[in-house]
C-alpha cells in the first residue's frame, strides 16, 4: 500500500507535512525513509491506494506526483516488516536447561546425519563413475569396429644411427610419427624398469596408507584401470636413459621440436598391467594450426600384440583428419578408416609422435607389466595448451632444455 495519496491535481501545490516517526528508534534504512515528501490531503471516502485519476487531472502532472508517491509506498513497506517479530514467543515461557545426556546425544544425531550424507556421495560417484566407464568401454567398441576394416600392420622402424637431421624431420612433418630403433640400450632400459616398478610400488603403498587419498606422483590417463601414469624424479636409471634417448634422437627431436631450446614438458612412465582395458583414440592435443609438443615413448621390456601395444593413425596430425573424427563423432568416419600402425617393439626402441596424432593405447591381454618410459618437449617458441597438466612432477616442470641434455 502507498504511503501517500495524490489528490486533485489543483490541490496538488498545497502544504504537505512530514509524518511523525512511528518509533523513537528505527532502524537506518527506516530513518532514510521518514525523509520523503509529504502526502497530499485525501478526499472525504478515499481509499489508501495511491494517485487516484479524474478527468481534469493532466498526464504530466500526474507523472510528476507518481515519483512521491511511490518512495512513500515503500517507506510504509518498511515500516510494516519492522513491526511484524520475527518468532512468536508465548508469554512467560522459560527454556528447559540442558540435561546432561543432551549434547552427546544432539553429537550423534549429527554424526549420523554425516555418514549418511557421505554415504550418499559416495553412492552417486560410484554411479556416475560407472556410468562414464561404460560410455567409454561402448566409444571405444565402436571405434573397434570402424578400425576393424583399415590396413594395419606393424610400424617399420629406422635405427637411431640412421637418423639425419634434414631427411628425418621431414618425413615427421608429413606422417606425424616416427619410429626409432635403438633409442636407448637394453642395459639402460632394464635399469629403468626396475626403478619403475620399484618407485610405482612406493607410491601405491603411499595412497594406500593415505587412505586412497590422490598422489602428485600420478598423472592423468585414460582407462585407469591397471593403468598408470607415474611421474618420474630425476636422477638414477631414469636421468641416465633421459638422456641416452636425447642424444641417439637429437637429429630428429631437434627438428621436429625446432631446436635445441625445446623444453621438457613431460617425465614419466605408462604403466600397463594384465586386465587393462583398450583405450579409446584421441590425440593428446587438440588440433591447432601449429606443432606444440613432440612425445617420445620408449619400451623398457619387448611390447608384443598380447600387450596392448599402442596403435597410431599416421597423419592424423591433420585439420582434415581432426574434423573427420569430430564429425563421425569420434567412432567412425574416414579418420578411423585410415591406414594404421601397431607399436610392437623390441626392448630401447622408441615411438616418436606429434601431439596431435590420432593414438591410443590397446588392452594388455597377456600376463606380463607393459610399460613405456616417455618424455615430451615443447616446441620451441609455441604455445602447449596443456603446460600445466603435463605429466611432469612440479620442481622439473619448464626448466631444463634438450640442450641440456645433449650438449649445446
């Protein structure tokens, strides 16, 4: 109801007195209010509506009283939320004290209430949890399918030694992905293998006394089950193959990178064990006009088809093969009908790929750990979108360049 009411427009110059305050204290906003127009004299058997309208009254004078009018309204609105008590107390009414049984039991009440609500989480992640699993594990046979058609076949390999710094950076460009014989020696990879295994041991045993609770040792990977990502310290067997591998590669990670200024972005081994499931294609990337990260991933034990080796689509570095993935909703489609390459490989031998490669891991079906060092560098000058969640522990993350590794 509007605290005001608006007379005759001919009335409308007469005196308008301010009202009384309601109460001696008021809150601020109340006090604020009080400091409104006056209200114009009312018509014997008006109602407290507001502006009434008669034909002699003029829309512009009309207009001009609406303003008072209206801040009137919402003065009077305060004041009557400020009367109304907020909790009806009956009169002479006394608390009962507090027994002594009553906080325990107000503590467990709550305690209850908690487990359940966390129960009921844990519910439903489990569910949704669930759920993404098979949505993927049905992605996945469907890509299956659509690949089950493509030439496949072995990746053909070129020794380390024959690698040359203008021919092998070229032939990267144009497939995306080479494979390299020899990148380290067996003595060096059966030395990593133990610290891998040894260090994921560790690091298991430490989430486990953490109560499940998730570790920065581990990096993100598809299909977790009995699969690991694990982020490497530098120094021992890992430092040594790092940059054994740097060095038999340089001619082509210097090219493919665009020098000696690539900078380590990634330090960590694929762990594989029996069970784990295949995983679906994707590029580590998504496309971009330019190169931004190079991946090198080294077999530490000999990767044989009942491993689940890794499976690439040559030249899907693309836009062209990008969109045709999109486009078939990435089950389908000429992108998965492509030519594809197996990854078996012989102890110290390497896959090198671009980022932006069409790849994925397979199930490991035998009874035997597959697991592949790896470490990416980004291209010098560009931009890797996903600096910050690379698969690097914290204190090696941007600082050290393949120059580093293999002598300026």
């Amino acid at each position: 109801m509007l605290a005001a009411r608006v007379n005759a427009l001919g009335a409308a110059g007469a005196p308008r007195p301010a009202l009384p305050s309601r109460r001696a204290s008021r809150s601020p906003r109340a006090s604020r209010a009080h400091a409104r127009p006056a209200r114009a004299a009312s018509s014997p058997g008006e109602g407290d509506v507001g502006p009434t309208w008669r034909p002699s009254t003029s829309f512009a004078a009309l207009l001009a009283a609406l303003p008072a009018a209206l801040v009137s309204g919402a003065a009077r609105a305060l004041e009557a939320v400020d009367d109304v008590p907020t909790m009806y107390v009956p009169p002479g009414y006394v608390p009962s004290p507090l027994e002594d049984g009553d906080g325990a039991g107000q503590f467990l009440v709550l305690t209850v209430c908690a487990i359940c609500g966390l129960v009921g989480m844990k519910l439903s992640l489990d569910s949704e949890q669930v759920k993404s699993e098979e949505a993927l594990a049905e992605k996945v046979s469907k890509q299956v399918a659509a690949m089950r058609s493509a030439p496949s076949g072995p990746i053909p390999g070129v020794p380390a030694t024959a690698l040359d710094p203008e021919r092998s950076p070229a032939a990267f460009d144009s497939t995306g992905l080479t494979r390299v014989d020899g990148a380290i020696s067996p003595e060096t990879a059966e030395a990593l293998l133990a610290e891998v295994n040894a260090t994921l041991d560790r690091e298991l045993a430490r989430v486990e006394k953490s109560g499940g609770l998730p570790s920065d040792a581990f990096g993100n990977v598809y299909c977790k089950g009995n699969r690991y990502d694990l982020k490497l310290p530098m120094g021992g067997a890992a430092e040594r193959a790092l940059r054994e591998a740097a060095a038999n590669m340089k001619p082509l990670l210097a090219g493919a990178a665009s020098g000696e200024s690539a900078r380590l972005c990634e330090f960590a081994a694929l762990v594989s064990d029996p069970g784990s499931k295949r995983q679906p294609v994707h590029p580590d990337t998504n496309y971009r006009r330019d190169r931004c990260v190079v991946t090198s991933f080294v077999a530490l034990q000999d990767v044989t088809e009942a491993m689940g080796p890794t499976v690439f689509i040559p030249g899907s570095h693309v836009a062209a093969a990008h969109v045709a993935f999109r486009e078939a909703g990435e089950v389908g489609g000429p992108a998965l009908a492509a030519p594809n390459g197996v990854a078996t490989l012989n102890v110290g031998d390497a896959t090198v790929f671009d980022s932006r490669l069409l790849h994925c891991g397979g199930g490991n079906e035998s009874n035997q750990r597959r697991v592949l060092f790896y470490f990416s560098f980004e291209v010098a000058g560009s931009e890797n979108p996903n600096a910050a969640v690379s698969s690097i522990r914290d204190e090696l993350r941007g600082k050290i360049a393949l120059a580093d590794l293999v002598g300026a």
